[in-house]
C-alpha cells in the first residue's frame, strides 16, 4: 500500500505563491520607478501655468490672458471659503 504525503504538496504551494507575491511586488515597483523617471515634463501643469508660460513666449497678449482667464473663472468659479473649510 502506498502513503501519499500531501502536506509535500501544501508546502509547494505555499512557496509558489510566496514567489509570485514578492515578484508581482518587485514588478511593480520597477515599473513604477521606471514611470516616475521617465514620465513627460509639464505633465500635471495647471491651467494657469499654461497660460503664463503661452503669455511669456509670446503666444497669447495680455487681452487674451486676462479674457482666457476670466472665461475659466466663469465657467469653473472657486469654492467658497467658510472658516477654513472649502464648500461647493
């Protein structure tokens, strides 16, 4: 008769998914650092830094920054401050 040892298999599996766990970890974290080095300048400027930097080159005169300005003022109007808390 022949005995089965099946805590041999438990014992692998655990080892499986101790190797999948910390690999699916360093994966992650390569890629992450990869995508903090390489990421595109400017990517999360504001609104107004666009505008500042189009009106520094020349792009755009002063009419056109202060219009551009108001008009996303209008359509985006700041939170109103009420004891240190922002409400909308």
């Amino acid at each position: 008769m022949t005995s089965y040892n099946w805590n041999h298999w438990g014992r692998s599996s655990q080892i499986a998914v101790f190797i999948l766990f910390f690999s699916t970890v360093a994966i992650w974290t390569y890629t992450y650092q990869i995508y903090r080095k390489y990421k595109a300048p400017g990517f999360k400027k504001s609104v107004f830094q666009i505008l500042i930097d189009r009106y520094e080159r020349g792009e755009i005169t002063h009419e056109e920054y202060c219009k551009m300005k108001s008009d996303y003022y209008i359509k985006n109007p700041r939170p109103q401050l009420l004891h240190g808390k922002t409400f909308k």
